[in-house]
C-alpha cells in the first residue's frame, strides 16, 4: 500500500469517527430510549399474561360447557379428550364411595380419587363425645402425579369406577375392595385394599397395567402425594398442637421429626421406611414395603382453625420401569399411639410415643410401662394404678431417699460448728474451706451425701413427665372430679385467660403445688440452711409449677402430688427412727478416731490449697 493510500485510509477512519461523535445520543435521548424499551418490554409481558389468560380461560370454558346439555355426545367427547386425554373417560362422574370395615376401623373409599376419604377409629371418642375421624371428605389427598401426552395428569382428581358392594370382615377374617382409574382398553390403574380382622393396619396394592406407553418416555419416577389435615381429636388445641407433626423413619433404623413447635419442612436425601402424621394419641402412617427412594420432601403446618391442628404433606418418589405392569406394595396405619401396640409392627411404630430421650426413655420403655401394665390386667380404677405405681416406686427409691435423710441429719447435727468456723475464718475463704473439709473428713459426713441420692432419682421424676403426657390409657378415663387424667381436670373455666396460667383451674395443680411448697418449707427447716436469698429462691419452682403444670395432664399432676405426699409420710417415719442426739454422739466419736482421708477429700483440699497459692 502507496503513502496516498494509507493517508486515505486515516482521512475515512477520521471522518467516521468524528460523524460517530458528533451524532451520539445525549443523555436525554439515552433515557429516552431506555423508557421505550422498557415500556415495550412490559408490553410483551402484558400480552403474555393477557394471552396466558385468555387460554386458561378458554379451558375453564371448556370444562364448564363439557357439562351443558346443548352440546352433543361427540362433542363433549373432543373436549374431554383435549383437556385429558386418554383418561377423558374418567373426567367426569359422580362422587360416590364404598366401605370397608372390620371391628376397628371404619373407612369409605371414593369414586373421587379413588382415595380413603374416610377414616373412623370405632372404639375412641373426640374429647366431646363425637365419633373419632382421622379424614373426612377432602382433609385429605392421596395422587398419582405424572405426564403423559405432554398433560400433568393428578389422579386424585379423576374418577375411579369402584365396586358395588361394600365389604365387612368379621371376626377372624379379612377383604379387599379394589378401584380402577381406566384409561382406555385394558389400560387402567389400580388401588386394592386389604383389611384383616383386629388390624389398624390397611394394605394397599398400586398396580400400574399397560400404563408404559402413556407415560413420558423420559419419566424414571413417579411422585406421590399424600396430603391430610390434622382434625382436633382432644380438649386443649393448643397441647395438641404443640405434640403434633411428622415423623420418619430411614434404612437405618432411625427415627426423627419435624419441629413441634413451628412450621417445618424437609427434604430426606436417603431412603425412608414410613412417614408418619402423629397427632397426641393418634397417627396416620404410610409405610413402603420396600423403602421409598429419596428424595421424600414433608411439611408440617401449624393451622390456628376451628377443627384442626396441623396440615402435613408428603411427596414421595415412586420408581417406574415402564414395563406392562408394575406394582407397588404400600400399607397405611391408621390408630393409636399406643406403645405395645405400635411395638409389635417391629418396624419403630413405637417411637411415635414420646417416652423421653437417652435414659429418660429407658426408664419409661424398660421399667414404668411393664409395670403400668401389670397393674393394668387387673382392671381397676387407673387412679388407683397411680396411687399404686407411686408406692412402688417410692418404695425401690427408699434406700435412697433413707440415705439422703440420714445425710442431711448429719449436716443439720454439724450446723453450729460450721458457724463457729464461718465466723471464725470469715476473712479467709479458702482456710475456711480447709477446715471444714477437715470437719467434714474427721465427722464422717460426705458434704453431698444428700444430693446424689437425689440426683439419682431424677431419671425416675423426668421419665414420668413424659410417660403420662403420652399415655393413651388415661385418655377419657376419670378418677375423683378428673373427668380426663390424659388432660387438665378443671374446677373453674375462667371468663379470660391469665398469662402464664390460663383460663382455667386446676385443682390437682393447685394441690400439687401447695404440696411442694410445704415440702420445700420442711426441706429447708431440715437442713438448717443459713443463706436467707436461697430461702425465696428455692420456692419460685413451685410457683413456676403452678403455671406450667395447669394445662398438663392431670394424671401427672396427681402422680407428683401423691410422690411429696409419700415424701412426708416417709419423712415423719425417718424422724421416729433417726435419733439426732445419737447421731451427734457418733460423730464426737468419729472426730476422736484417726480416719484416713478419702480420695474425694484429698482433691477437695488439694483444689482448695491450689487456690490459696494463686492468691
């Protein structure tokens, strides 16, 4: 290229770069524009959403005027086969249902999803009275979600053809009422229903025949949902709800839950054996015969109407292999939350009644509810099983409750001369704690001889704060002016609500109450305490008692009452047999033999040295 060129070349790239500057936008016009695009963009969403509707529309219209008496046979026919395609046939029927029934449960099959649409547990009563109904109608859904002919189709809301007898086991005995969703000739889904006599357990087969070309090629799973809301089965909506939500259980045998206390949802990545919605004393479970394939996603949702207490979903993954006819074996349990009852399913059922976590349970599973039953064979008052339950056990924990006693007569022998030492070393903490642990050492007295007795009786006074909250044998059954040990027995509905207590009282509670604060009383006279702030203190409990315990089962109320009650007979007993004078003797004897240290006392006064030094 010549000089004449390349000066021609920079002359043309000048120009359409000064022309480019020149002529470019102003910000006004930038704006401008930005304004017009916008304003076209909403435009096309608008026609979107305008075209969107008008073709939901034309399907609703389409679905409304399926039903008019002026359009003909062939026509409604291309309707239905446009909005569901091979199921067109089970687009349209008549709400109908058919029972199956042995001599505990009562449940109604519907043409409307081929579902249980009704459940009714015939030997319980809802607190008022009223037959007890785990489903009614539509509070709950069980579909078959999938695509085929590029449609969603959700069986539950086609009709199913159901058969035209009901079917009662009687005794001994079992049956099955099977429901088919048709689809075309020899095409069809199906649900068989199995019930045994004395089960609560309800077996149901899914069988998929000739469904393989209808559903999408590219489908490997397809998902369940099944759905229900939670009726209010008991007194306190509010307890209720508060024990109500999901539980699950995976391959490995372990069992968990959704909050109790909040909406809560979850997406389970492994596999899972059942899922369960457990209400206070009653649950429906759903359980795979072989466990359902993550990911299973669960909800549990705290409803505040009138009626109900908790609406749960859960949305499994079903495996389809798209063969001619596929099966799926499930199993529904639908019953009360009772231990043995769920225990002999061998499957975790149990762990549906909240005994308590590590050896608060073990308390409850190995000790408590064996003895419980005993003394439930013998078909009496369960009022008076309490009382007797209570006896026995305070009678295993005498040894250690006589030890406690003897410990605190001990420290109570020792009290002067631990206030002349108080006030001798009152300026020197730590010798102070020298000599008493020499005191302590050359008496004989273990400082926490009367706490570990104690202690070791926590296990038992925690493990019954969960048994009798959780256990359905006191459901309805009354003792004295309790009319419902399972709940609170209330004296007085009060016209409000009083926070932190209620808007009722109950009489248990006040005597429970009343009673821990004279045993505090007698507690604090025994061991001579010296600290006047520890005084007050150590009755707030009770009065946090008072509150907590008012909308608690009355059953467990009585229990405590009837434990400090015992505590005092016991106590006037020990006083009988505990000769305090003798017992100041022993320990002037003790003082004047040469005792070895114990381990615990050297590391006491060890610590204490320890400390001295650092100061």
């Amino acid at each position: 290229m010549d000089r004449n060129s390349i000066v021609g070349v920079v002359l043309i790239m000048a120009v359409l770069i000064g022309f480019a500057f020149l002529n470019q936008p102003s910000d006004e016009e930038i704006q401008a524009a930005k304004q017009k695009q916008d304003s076209i963009e909403q435009a096309e969403q608008k026609s979107r959403e305008l075209l969107k509707i008008k073709n939901d529309s034309t399907l609703l219209v389409q679905a409304d005027t399926l039903s008019s008496d002026s359009l003909n046979d062939s026509l409604k026919e291309d309707k239905l086969k446009q909005l569901y395609g091979d199921f067109a046939p089970a687009a349209n029927g008549e709400d109908k249902t058919v029972t199956l029934e042995n001599n505990l449960l009562k449940l109604n099959i519907s043409s409307k999803g081929g579902k249980i649409s009704y459940v009714q547990l015939k030997d319980y009563k809802t607190w008022d009275g009223k037959p007890l109904v785990l489903n009614n109608g539509d509070s709950a859904v069980f579909s078959f979600n999938f695509f085929s002919d590029n449609r969603v189709v959700r069986t539950n809301d086609l009709y199913w053809t159901l058969p035209s007898k009901n079917v009662n086991v009687s005794s001994n005995d079992s049956g099955e009422v099977s429901v088919k969703l048709e689809a075309g000739e020899g095409r069809y889904l199906e649900y068989v229903y199995s019930l045994k006599d004395n089960d609560y357990r309800v077996g149901l087969k899914i069988n998929f025949v000739n469904l393989n070309q209808m559903v999408a090629a590219n489908t490997g799973y397809i998902e369940l949902d099944w759905k229900q809301k939670l009726l209010q089965q008991e007194r306190s909506h509010k307890n209720e709800s508060a024990v109500s939500t999901a539980y699950y259980r995976f391959t490995d045998e372990e069992v968990d839950h959704l909050s109790e206390s909040k909406d809560d949802a979850s997406e389970l990545k492994t596999k899972v054996e059942w899922v369960g919605f457990k209400q206070q004393y009653f649950s429906s479970v759903l359980i795979a015969e072989k466990p359902f394939e993550s990911p299973t996603k669960i909800t549990s949702n705290i409803i505040n109407d009138e009626g109900a207490v908790r609406y749960m979903s859960a949305n499994f993954t079903i495996p389809f292999n798209h063969s001619a006819k596929e099966t799926t074996d499930l199993t529904f349990y639908f019953g009360p939350n009772h231990y043995q009852t769920l225990k002999k399913y061998h499957i975790g059922l149990e762990k549906l009644v909240p005994l308590g976590w590590g050896i608060f349970g073990w308390v409850n599973r190995f000790a408590v509810i064996p003895v419980f039953n005993f003394l439930n064979g013998f078909n009496i008052n369960y009022g008076i099983i309490i009382l007797v339950l209570t006896i026995l056990i305070k009678v295993v924990l005498l040894p250690l409750t006589y030890k406690s006693y003897l410990s605190t007569a001990k420290m109570k022998v020792l009290q002067p001369e631990i206030a002349e030492l108080q006030g001798k070393f009152k300026e020197e903490p730590m010798k102070l704690q020298q000599e008493m642990m020499t005191l302590y050492r050359k008496a004989g007295v273990n400082p926490l001889g009367g706490c570990l007795p104690m202690l070791l009786q926590m296990p038992i006074l925690i493990a019954m704060f969960h048994f009798f909250p959780a256990s359905i044998e006191l459901r309805q059954k009354g003792f004295l002016w309790a009319h419902d040990l399972s709940t609170y027995d209330s004296i007085l509905d009060l016209p409000f609500n009083i926070p932190f207590y209620g808007d009722h009282v109950s009489l248990f509670t006040i005597l429970m109450t009343v009673s821990t604060i004279i045993y505090t009383r007698l507690n604090q006279q025994m061991t001579a305490a010296t600290n006047p702030s520890m005084k007050y203190v150590m009755y707030l409990m009770p009065i946090m008692f008072l509150g907590i315990f008012n909308n608690y089962s009355a059953g467990l109320s009585y229990y405590y009452f009837l434990a400090n009650m015992i505590t005092f007979g016991q106590t006037y007993l020990f006083k009988l047999f505990v000769d305090e004078n003798a017992i100041h003797a022993r320990i002037q004897e003790n003082k004047k033999k040469q005792i070895k240290k114990s381990k615990f006392q050297e590391r006491l006064e060890k610590m204490a040295k320890e400390r001295s030094v650092k100061r």
